[in-house]
C-alpha cells in the first residue's frame, strides 16, 4: 500500500500524463481497501505479519547503529541523469534553493576539508554535496528486476561520501547529495545551479578536482586543513 502510494507521489511530481495519474491512484484505493479489510477480516494474520514488520525493523536499526559506530555512514544521493532534468530533486526530496554547493573531490582527505567549509558557510541553511563518480563502465545486460545504479558499483564514492557526511553531521540543515556518473562535474554543476540557485559554489582549488561554475565573479579562497577552497558566490 505505502509502495503504491509513494509512486502515485512520485508520478504527481514528475507530472505524468493524466491517465497515468489516475490509474495510480485508483491502483493505490484498491490495494488500501483490500489491505484495511484484510487487518480486521484475518485478525492473526495481522498479528503475524505485524510482529515480523516488528521484528524487521528492529533488526535494521541495530544494523544501521552498529554500521555507524564501527565505520563510515551510509549515504544514498541522487542520481542525476542525462534523461531527466533535476526538478525532482527540489520537489520530490525537498531540497529546494539551496545556500550552497559543494563540489566534492575524489580526494577523502580534501573531500573532508570541503565539507568542514561547506558546513561554516552553510549557516545552517541546506547543502548539497555533488560527486562525479569516477566509476567503471557496466558490461552486459542486466540481470531480471536488477536495480541499474552506477553508484551501487563506486566503491570509492561511497567511501567518499560517507566520510563527508560523517563530517557534516553537526550541520544542522538540510544534506542531500548528488551522484553523476556521466560527463563532467562542470556541467552537472551549471545543471544544478539553474535548478537550485546556490548562493555559494564552493570547490577545492587543484588542476585535477577544480570544476569551474557558470556564475561570474571572483572567488574567494579559503585554506581548510591545507586544502585550499574556493567560494563561488551568486551573483545576482
């Protein structure tokens, strides 16, 4: 029921056409009556199935608290694809404008230093880390009901980006992250500024990370944990 509702959410974001809407929804009614008929109709089904909801859940939890004491977190961003423009990230996730853009490197110890600085120039306001993926082309077809993420197979993002998130968790705003496997940072930076308006675009300052933004202006040049960083503010 919750699956059926939440694609009738994402459809309604993504605009569907009309149609496509509506079979959602009346999909969603169905399942919801049949699932509410179901609760009171099967009284020990439902005590069944609820304890082991129970019993699932408290396992996951114990698995994500330990994961997070004995290494980095987890983190699971937004692909961004060629196909589809951004929009969903400001409106499905609720993101919206955000106050700054940080362009993270494939570096872990410059990637910490850009979240630190990411962190103070936020002010509390949300930030989004964007990472190209430096990944390995997929060879072959996938496999039957296979979830197709680049990210899936990036182990060196996912470190990356765990350290980053480890580092901005006293940031008291939003966080969201963002993943690009395709093109360059460049032009997943000049995509995600026209959608989300960051008011700073900060980058580390090195010939092989930098990325330069379309926003006109001098930068400003910070040194965080000898990393230098460089601070694209909007300019309006």
């Amino acid at each position: 029921m919750l699956t059926s509702l939440s694609l009738d959410v994402i459809r309604w974001h993504e605009r569907v056409p009309a149609i496509v809407m509506v079979a959602g929804i009346v999909t969603t009614v169905a399942v919801t009556l049949a699932w509410v008929t179901n609760l009171f109709a099967k009284p020990l089904a439902t005590i069944f199935g609820g304890g082991l909801a129970l019993i699932g859940v408290a396992i996951g939890l114990t698995t994500y608290r330990l994961a997070h004491r004995s290494g980095v977190p987890a983190v699971f961003p937004h692909l961004l694809r060629d196909d589809r423009p951004p929009t969903l990230i400001a409106r499905a996730r609720r993101i919206g404008a955000c106050n700054v853009l940080a362009v993270v490197p494939s570096d872990p110890g410059a990637a910490v230093a850009l979240a630190k600085a990411a962190v103070e120039a936020a002010h509390d306001q949300p930030i989004v880390f964007l990472y190209r993926g430096q990944g390995l082309p997929r060879s072959g077809l996938p496999h039957l009901m296979e979830i197709v993420d680049p990210y899936l197979a990036d182990a060196d993002a996912q470190d990356v980006l765990g350290r980053v998130e480890r580092e901005a968790r006293m940031h008291g705003g939003h966080r969201k992250y963002i993943y690009v496997s395709k093109g360059t940072a460049a032009e997943a930076v000049s995509r995600i500024d026209a959608a989300l308006h960051p008011m700073h675009t900060l980058v580390v300052d090195s010939s092989q990370e930098r990325s330069t933004p379309t926003a006109p202006g001098q930068p400003a040049r910070t040194t965080v944990d000898s990393v230098a960083i460089l601070d694209y503010p909007r300019v309006s």
